[in-house]
C-alpha cells in the first residue's frame, strides 16, 4: 500500500494549518505514488509554505514631511489628529514616504490617509485615494460672455444631488470609453452607471463656480467633482482584492490602508481601470462646460483640469497617492499642463498655480483649503442664529445657489480653513506658484438634500 503524507504530517513539521494544506498534499502524495521517498515528499509539500506575516514598521521609523502651520488653537487640535494618523500610516509595510499639506484634515478612523495627505508606496492603496475616485477640478474660459448668462446657463444644464439623471436625460460616453469599460474585469457592470451619472456632479463640496480670470477679465466656469458612481463601485471591488492581500500577507496591516500588489494581473487590471475611471471624469467635466457653451451659443477660448485624488506612478516605479492633495511634478498625466487649480472656499479666488515639484511636497501642492471641525460640529456652532442671516452674512455680493434648494451652511467659508493662510502656507512651503486667480461672482452646490430627500418628495407627491 502506498504511503500517504496528511495534514498532521505538515502540523508536525511545525507548520500552522492553512489553506495551502490542500494543494500542498495533493502535490506531495504525487510525488509519494511516483516514488519519491517521505523525506523529498515532505519537502516539497513545505514549499507551498506561504512567507511568514510582514509585519508593521515599528512606530516613528518613516518619518513624514509636514507642510503645515497650527495657527489658532482649533487648527492645533486637527493637527494633532492628522499627525496621529499619519503616524500610523507609515507603519504599513509597502509606505516608503508621506507628506501633509496645508489644508489637511482627519479622514476617518486613526491611521487613515488624512485630506491632504501623500503617500508613496510600492502598491495601490484604494483606501488612499477614497471612494471619491478622481475628484477634480476643470476650468474653461468663455471670452464675452457675462459671468451672469454663464451661471444661469450652468444651473439649467447641470445635476446635482443624489442618484443620476433619469431616463430620457441622460448622455452617454463616447464609444471607444466604453469598450474600455466593456474590457476591463473591475469595470464590465459598472457599465449603466457610467451612463447614468454622465453629467452629473454629486453633492458635498462639489461645486459649479463662476468668475472672471483676474488678469484678462474673462469670464470662467470651475467645475468640482469626481467620478460619481462608477468610481465609488470600482473603489469597493479595489477594497476587496486588497483586503485579500492584507488577510495574506500582513493581517496587522489596518484595513484601511490594504493595498493591491503591483504588476500583478489584478494590479494591472486595477490600474487600467483607475486610468478608464479618470478619462470618464474628464469628460463628465467638460460635458457639463460644454452643454453650458451650448445653451449660450458660445465658445470656449481654453480649458485644462487636474484631478486631486488620486495615485499616480512616477519613473521611480513608486505609486504617489495624492488623497487631496494636487500634483505639482512635470508629466504626471499624459494630458498634463503646466498649470493646475487649487480652491478655497465659495467666497475666494479659485487659484491657478504652477507646481514647483517640491522634495517636502513629494511632489504636490494643497487641493484646497480644508476643514478644521466637521460637518456636523460646524453646523453645531452655527445653532442658535438663523440660517438665512449666516447665508446673507457669508456670501454677501455672490450668487450662490442651492440646486436641491435648501441651503447648506456646513459649505459656507466659515467651515474651512482660513483661505489667507492656506495661501501663505503654500508659498511658505515652496509648493506652487500662485500665477493667476478666478474671482468669485458665484456658485452652484447641490445643498442640503438630507433634510426633504427626492424619494421622501416624490412619496408625498404621490396621488393618495
């Protein structure tokens, strides 16, 4: 009778019971029925073995670059926070560098990328660029055309607020967009959302703003968004596969910051699917811009964009993920101009500035001008003073409209960061190069749906 190697044979061998058991037998019993001897069998089964757990850096051992000024005892308090969680971050194993910007704020749990936070990494980290994948900024200049007729134009043709557009008023991508779609494994059933949420621009802080460039004069449109369902999906399906690898091959490693290995099938697929996603973005941008141009019977002089969150792959081989945080190195896109766009708040200039590509940057300047209490906590201190005379007070001499029509005081300047200092922080720091500024007229965010969401009206609508 043939020998048989089992299980108790690998746990003897001081093997700790796995997975790999299965395989590992079948594959030493074969060798057993050809001949080997117990001892070749034996080992052979021990190189399906898989490499002990990584484990985590030790606390303080990868430093990061901070490129930010505590100023008010409220900023000192978020500052604490970032620092804690990016002191958390860079104990993942596959972390090689981090960086804050001057707009950073807390994100989620401790040891989450904080907004305006980098990080570099031999992986993709889905949790690093969110599931707001590609969230962007796109300027298009309208030479004679009043910033007045532009707004008004915007508020007809844009969507804001949850879910898509219905049936009848959706647009779809070009084609070749979507074979790509069609072609990528992440991506093949996210097919319908990708027509649905086409020309659409979420809620939140994303935004439609209207100015005049402060050296010409002309009129602009900055849209704010990112890539709205589809993205929010691949994230999800990204977060699966690195949490596999986590479960795999560093469990310590917080779930958060599991990563999908490079050059890998998945890696590869993931990747492409993050460059499909942002090609969609794109053009869910300048879709917007353009059915603006459109209704005006108008041309559109120039335009670029940059995204904010994202990752990107420079020559070192290393994947920069920039979680709010604009880059501000040569070439990181194909489409890549030398100028990007950094916001702060409804009532300042959007600021159009040249990245200088700075070592304590890791290569990035400030997406905005960050939060230092939540939503929630902003709303809180507002309690107490009427709404309509917080907005009146805020956006005196703007046009700021509410798509969903309530306002939304949690987006009012006085939930960010102080735009003055941001600015400083970023010339202070050697970030970007302020070269020009969109001054306000006003603005178009989604407003507080949550209070009389869609589907609660159209169940009061219905006949009784």
């Amino acid at each position: 009778m043939t020998e048989v190697l089992s299980g108790q044979d690998l746990i003897d061998a001081g093997c700790l019971q796995g997975k790999w058991f299965g395989e590992a037998l079948r594959a030493a019993n074969a060798l057993l029925e050809g001949g080997s001897s117990r001892e070749d069998a034996l080992a052979h089964a021990l190189t399906f073995m898989p490499p002990p757990p990584t484990p985590l850096r030790v606390a303080g051992d990868l430093p990061f670059y901070e490129n930010i000024i505590a100023e008010t005892p409220e900023e000192e308090e978020n500052l604490l926070s970032v620092r804690g969680s990016m002191a958390e971050l860079m104990r993942t194993p596959v972390i090689k560098a981090g960086a804050v910007m001057p707009d950073a704020c807390p994100a989620g749990p401790v040891g989450t990328i904080p907004v305006g936070g980098v990080a570099v990494s031999e992986a993709i980290h889905p949790g690093m660029h969110s599931a707001d994948i590609c969230c962007s900024m796109a300027i298009s200049v309208f030479p004679q055309v009043s910033p007045a007729a532009l707004l008004d134009a915007v508020n007809e043709v844009t969507h804001f607020g949850p879910g898509g557009r219905q049936r009848g008023k959706q647009f779809r991508p070009e084609a070749g967009l979507m074979e790509r779609f069609e072609a990528n494994d992440f991506l093949r059933d996210i097919q319908s959302a990708a027509i649905e949420h086409f020309g659409t621009q979420g809620d939140g802080n994303h935004f439609a703003f209207v100015g005049t460039i402060g050296s010409t004069g002309e009129t602009a449109l900055v849209t704010h968004h990112g890539s709205r369902a589809p993205g929010a999906r691949l994230f999800t399906k990204g977060m699966k596969v690195a949490d596999r690898t986590r479960r795999d091959v560093s469990p310590e490693t917080l779930k958060q910051n599991a990563w999908i290995e490079a050059d890998t099938a998945e890696g590869d697929a993931y990747w492409e699917a993050l460059q499909i996603v942002r090609a969609w973005t794109k053009g869910n941008h300048y879709l917007i811009h353009d059915m603006a141009a459109e209704r005006l019977s108008a041309k559109v002089s120039d335009r670029f964009w940059n995204e904010h969150n994202f990752v990107f792959r420079r020559p070192d081989g290393l994947f920069y993920h920039g979680k709010g945080a604009t880059p501000a190195f040569a070439g990181w896109a194909e489409d890549a101009t030398d100028l990007t766009l950094i916001p702060l708040n409804m009532a300042e200039p959007v600021l159009i500035v040249r990245g200088k590509d700075s070592a304590n940057g890791l290569g990035f300047s400030p997406h905005g001008a960050g939060r230092n209490f939540s939503r929630t906590r902003h709303k809180r201190l507002q309690e107490g003073r009427p709404e309509a005379d917080i907005l009146a007070e805020e956006t005196e001499g703007l046009d700021v409209r509410f798509f969903m029509g309530k306002a939304d005081i949690s987006e009012l300047p006085s939930a960010y960061k102080n735009a003055a200092s941001v600015r400083a922080q970023i010339e202070r720091y050697g970030l970007a190069e302020v070269v020009d500024e969109v001054v306000p007229y006003g603005c178009i965010m989604a407003g507080d749906w949550h209070q009389d969401p869609p589907w609660r009206r159209k169940k009061k609508q219905r006949p009784a």
